[in-house]
C-alpha cells in the first residue's frame, strides 16, 4: 500500500472577490455580499452552490495513511487565510507524492482547488495538473459521488458524518467556529479514507488482513483525538474488521 492522502474542502463565499465584482467598495458587509450571491445562483440554478471562482476555502482536513502509520488532521492554524492553506495542501503532495483520494474528487475538489490556485497565482502539483487528473488515477469514490457519504458510510458499519451544506459552514465560520467545521470535515475526511479501502478490498487491490490493519491503523489515530465529538464518532463504529 502507497502513500494515501484523503482531504476534504469547507467552503465559503469569497466575499473579497465578491466585492471586487460587484464594486461595492466598503458599502456592503461580508453577509450582505454573500447573500446576493447565493441569491443570484438560487435564480440561476435554484441551488446555493456558487461557482468554484467565488467559494474560498475556510478548511482542509486530511487522513493520511500507509503500512505503518495513519494520522487524521486540519491543514494549518485557525487563523491561517486561504493561500496558507492551499500552499499546505501543495508542499504534502509535493513531499509525499500519495495517492489522492476526495469524495467527489474530479468533479468538485480538483477544479475548486485548480481554480483557487490560478486566483492566487500558486504553482500547482503535477498530480493537479488537468492532464493529470483522469478519473481512475484521482478518485476511485467518484463511481459513488452521487451517493451520500453518511449514508453509505453507516451501511458499512462506519461511524458516518452528515455533510455540512455551505450555509451551515458560512454561518459557523461567521460565528467563529472554526475549530467545529475542522472536526466536521476531519470525520468526513475519515469516512471516505475507510469507505475508499473499502473500494480497494472490494477491488482485490488489498486483502482481508490488509484492509483490517489498514482500518485499525485509523483507528488507533484516532484514540488520542478524546474529544466529546470524537468519543461520539468511534461509539458510532459498529466494526473496525470485516
């Protein structure tokens, strides 16, 4: 088994970039600003989901795993801005060169991430480079990205995570939640670490022995993780083995 790196993005509205397009200089808030924007695509597409130009990334959270070692985390400081973050992100794919695997991988991250770093001029890794990232090679969950992850993560008997939609993450990043949408994200990022090897099993890319050592591993990461929200996650984990 390779180096794997799973991640997961949170989102909110870039209203800097909002501002710039819409040259309200200083006259609108953040909040004001968001809302047109989320108003404008409810006209269009009759969903809040904006375009990937305008949706900064608040949050990366990673599971990162090989033969040896499992470790589940968020991406920098709190206080880190989107650059920081993105650059993060670049210099562990750089370093470790793993496989990357996201929830719907090529049809949302890949882009977000690939258009977020154009903004800010940032050098992409070559595993991001479009001519890089075929469907087989990213993201082996996108065959079930239309699936819900929570829901197909309990069935497996994981712990499962309902997924935060972007008002629910705007308004704890506006609250100063940050820490919240972290530990969200992180459960998330968790679930589609195990429901990928889970993939690879069933795929015969890894055996029955190699799956469970592989799903305890990321369970033993996160043991020292005690936190109320974290003991709640692994009392939802019916079975570590299959």
């Amino acid at each position: 088994m390779s180096s794997t790196l799973v991640f997961t993005l949170a989102t909110i509205p870039d209203t800097a970039g909002l501002r710039t397009l819409y040259a309200t200089g200083d006259s609108a808030s953040p909040a004001q600003l968001a809302e047109i924007a989320y108003l404008q695509s409810r006209q269009t597409s009759g969903a809040d989901s904006l375009p990937f130009y305008l949706q900064r990334i608040a949050t990366i959270s990673c599971v990162r795993y090989d033969r040896q070692t499992a470790k589940v985390w968020s991406l920098g400081k709190i206080s880190d801005g989107e650059t920081q973050l993105i650059k993060a992100l670049f210099e562990i794919i750089d370093q470790h060169n793993p496989d990357l695997v996201a929830w719907q991988g090529s049809a949302v991250e890949i882009p977000l991430l690939q258009s977020r770093a154009l903004i800010h001029a940032l050098p992409l890794p070559q595993a991001l480079h479009p001519s890089a990232t075929t469907l087989p090679d990213l993201n082996l969950m996108q065959q079930t990205g239309a699936e819900s992850l929570d829901g197909l993560a309990r069935l497996c008997g994981f712990p499962g995570q309902a997924e935060l939609d972007c008002n629910a993450v705007w308004a704890a990043f506006q609250a100063r939640q940050i820490a919240d949408i972290q530990a969200h994200h992180e459960a998330m990022a968790v679930n589609t670490a195990l429901l990928h090897l889970r993939l690879q099993y069933r795929h015969g890319v890894l055996s029955a022995a190699d799956y469970n050592a592989a799903c305890k591993r990321i369970h033993t990461a996160l043991v020292p993780l005690d936190t109320p929200h974290w003991r709640a996650f692994m009392a939802r984990w019916s079975s570590i083995e299959i």
